[in-house]
C-alpha cells in the first residue's frame, strides 16, 4: 500500500490557513475593543490653581526654648592626606 503525502499536505496547508484566519479575525477583534476605549489624554484640562504664600508664625523665633539651640558643628574638611571613600567603590569587600 501506498502512502501518499499529497493528503497530508492539504491538510496542513488547510490547517495553516484556518490557524492564520483565526489569528486576523481575533487581532482585529482585539483592535476594535482597544480602540474604543479612550487614549490617555497628554495634556490635562484642569485648571492649575496659584498656591497660596506660605504663611510664617513670627512668634516661633521668641520662644526661649529656642535661643538655647546650639548651632551645628561644621564637618571638618578632608585634607590631602586623608582619602574620601575607597578606590573603586563598586568592588564588593
């Protein structure tokens, strides 16, 4: 008996094109549910409102509590002989 490939050709080729069809009809099925929903809008149509001036509380200053603050003591500088970080800081240790 023979065999003939012929059948299985038509087949395939068949099956290739209902596969590709179902491929299209559902893109273009998916297309359309996309494309009704609403793209994202660049610029927005509110309205931007000018902030408002920040408003001190003078009185702060004059509490006592705060005349006994110390003011903070400055880092002091590296000088030539000291090194800042290592040589290559993205070697692990």
């Amino acid at each position: 008996m023979a065999i003939t490939f012929g059948l299985y050709r038509k087949r395939e080729k068949k099956l290739i094109l209902f596969v590709v069809i179902i491929l299209v009809v559902g893109g273009v099925i998916i297309g359309v549910i996309l494309a009704q929903k609403q793209a994202p809008r660049l610029f927005l149509e509110a309205e931007v409102t000018k902030p408002e001036p920040p408003k001190i509380n003078w009185q702060t200053l004059a509490d006592p509590r705060i005349e006994k603050l110390q003011p903070l003591i400055q880092m002091p500088s590296l000088t030539e002989t000291e090194k800042s970080g290592r040589e290559n800081p993205f070697l692990p240790y």
